[in-house]
C-alpha cells in the first residue's frame, strides 16, 4: 500500500505542486521554470481552497479537482497562446559533472538522503505539528472545511484549540496530500519535506549562478546542504521552507535578467506572496524585494508592479482573518491597533519576562519558584 501511496503522492507533486505554475511559467517566459512553476503552483493550490471555503463549498478532492483542473488547462492555453511551444527536454551537457566538482555534491546528496531518512522514519515529528501544521491539515481532511480557523468564538476554540491565524500555505499542501492519498499519513505528507530542501539548494545554485560562476554556484550549494540549523529549520516540516523557498523566488526573479521586466515584477510578487502566505512574518519580503529592486535601480513602474502583485495575492487572507477576528495578524499585537486574546498575551508576555535575556539580567536565574 505505502508503494501505491508513493505513486499517487508523486501523481499530486506534479499536478498539485507544478502542472499549473509550468504554464503560467511559459506565459512569462522566465528561465527559471522549476522554482517558478512551484510556487506559482502552490498559490493556486492555496486560493483553490480558499475561496472554495469563502463559497462554503466542502472541501474534497472531487471539488478539489473540479476547481483544479479547469484552472489548470486554462493555464495550459495561456501558456500556449503565448506561442512558446510546451516542450520539456533536458540537454545532458547543461547537467554534466566534471570529475572536480562531484566534491561539491557530495554534502548535497548525503544531506538530502539524510533528510529522506529522517522524514520516512520521524515523520512530521517536531512539537508545532502536532497542535498546528499537521494538525490542521488534518481537521481540514476531516472535516472538509476550515470554518474553524482562526478560532474566534467557544465552539471554534472546540476544534481548534490554539489562537492562531497563520496562513495555510504548507497546511493546505499537506490537506492536499493527504486528499489525494486517501488516508492522513505522515510518512506520505512527509515527502514534502524532502522536496523543499531540494528546491531551496536548487534555488541557491541558480541564485548564484545570476551573480557568479558554475563554480561558485555549486560551492554555495554545497555550504548551505552542510549547515545543520539550515537541515534543522527544514526537517521540522513547518513553514521554514516556503519561507526560504520564497525569499529565493523573490531574490531570483529580480536578479535573473539584467534588465528588469514587468513579468519577472509579477513573478518576484508572486514568490513575495507565498512567503507572507506561509507565515505573518513571511510579509518581510515585500520590503526585502523592494530594497534590492531600489539597489538595482529598477524604475518606480516596476516596483509598483511587484508591490501591487503582492498586496493582490496577499490581501484576501489577511482580510478574511481581520473580519473574523478583528485583528488582520491574529493573534499577534501590531502596534496596539487591534484586538487579542487577552489570555494567550499574558502567556506570550510571561515567555518575555523569563526568557528575554535583555530584562533583569543580572536576576534571572536567581528567581524563587514562587
């Protein structure tokens, strides 16, 4: 069962995770069809559901495909009308390794079978996933909506315990998953993880390889598959990875051509907005985008053309969690200016008094147990 498990989960990566993106990818003509067409997969997959949730519609796979799959030929024409041929081949010479680089990836290979591993064998296993990440994938299978979340009122708390509104994006993934396989297991939804660690050296390589040489690129590759807190932030199966995944998009479709296009603006906003649809902070990289566009002397129209991208893909989650909650970054204080748990506040100030090594220094860990 799990080698059939296996079949389909590969099936979704490809429809899910990158059919549709590869289309719209064609449409803007961008080199960098692997990183582009995941991303742009992965917001399409995110409103999918969302505005199935917003029609109160129930979310399965048959609604799931029903959406899915007409967005995705639609995509298909666009892409073709454009008039670049769909063709997908690979050009051996263009991923040959010479004899004095096959150094480079060897920390990228054990790393990456190291993180197979440990996915396979600790799926999913980290704290936050089993109140958060996960958690909510698998009420959402379960229940076939998300009417719970953000939790807002006695009965929402019932299902969803924890005063959160952090965007879906990796939660949805995972519901997706778990959707098509037919069953919530971990081992199968774990499979991502492993996917984004090879995107995210990917996208390193091809980052560098904008600015430096073949040589350089691989070095940079090699270093960040050798850094443990980087093995470490991506194991955990949380929102570290489209993060990352995100802020390469955002650096890349802005730095890989020398001349800036509104296509590639459109496409850096795009790989902004997953980043703030993975997590409130991952809102960081419109400001990120807009500094490097600034130090590139990209003109005012095309900045205003990312910023307007982002703000089109961002708002509608931000806005729906403002209307339930009254607060747009629940249950987060920004400036005072909205609302919040009261309770949940107190805890996260109490974590700030004993924690913060910056507060009464000197005293804390001489503190009674009162």
């Amino acid at each position: 069962m799990i080698y059939l498990g296996l079949v389909l989960v590969f099936g979704v990566f490809l429809l899910a995770f990158f059919v549709p993106g590869f289309f719209i990818s064609l449409f803007f003509s961008t080199k960098e069809l692997l990183l582009s067409s995941f991303i742009i997969s992965c917001l399409t997959l995110f409103y999918t559901m969302f505005f199935l949730q917003l029609g109160s519609f129930s979310i399965t796979l048959p609604s799931l495909l029903f959406i899915f799959l007409p967005v995705t030929a639609i995509f298909g024409c666009v892409g073709y009308m454009r008039g670049r041929k769909i063709k997908i081949g690979f050009h051996i010479g263009a991923v040959s390794i010479r004899k004095d680089e096959i150094i480079y990836f060897a920390p990228i290979v054990l790393s990456f079978l190291l993180i197979l591993i440990r996915s396979i064998c600790q799926p999913l296993d980290s704290y936050d996933n089993f109140f958060r990440w996960e958690f909510l994938s698998l009420k959402i299978f379960k229940e076939g909506n998300f009417l719970f979340y953000p939790p807002h009122n006695p009965d929402s708390f019932k299902e969803y315990f924890y005063p959160d509104a952090i965007p879906p994006m990796l939660s949805f993934s995972y519901a997706m998953i778990y959707f098509v396989y037919g069953a919530a297991d971990k081992i199968i939804a774990s499979c991502f993880v492993p996917l984004q660690y090879l995107l995210i050296l990917f996208g390193v390589y091809k980052l560098t390889l904008t600015q430096f040489s073949r040589k350089t690129a691989l070095i940079a590759a090699s270093i960040l598959s050798s850094c443990s807190l980087v093995f470490y932030a991506i194991k955990l199966g949380q929102e570290n990875g489209f993060i990352a995944i995100s802020l390469i998009g955002t650096l890349l479709f802005m730095l890989e051509d020398e001349n800036a296009s509104a296509g590639n603006m459109v496409l850096a906003g795009i790989a902004a907005s997953v980043g703030a649809l993975s997590r409130e902070y991952g809102c960081f990289l419109l400001f990120v985008g807009v500094i490097v566009a600034l130090n590139k002397k990209i003109s005012v129209r095309f900045i205003l053309i990312f910023a307007a991208t982002f703000f089109i893909f961002t708002m509608p989650w931000y806005i729906r969690t403002w209307v339930i909650t009254g607060n747009p970054f629940y249950n987060n204080i920004f400036f005072n200016l909205f609302p919040v748990n009261q309770i949940h506040k107190n805890i996260l100030w109490t974590y700030n008094d004993y924690y913060n090594i910056f507060i009464d220094f000197p005293n804390r860990f001489n503190r009674s147990e009162e």
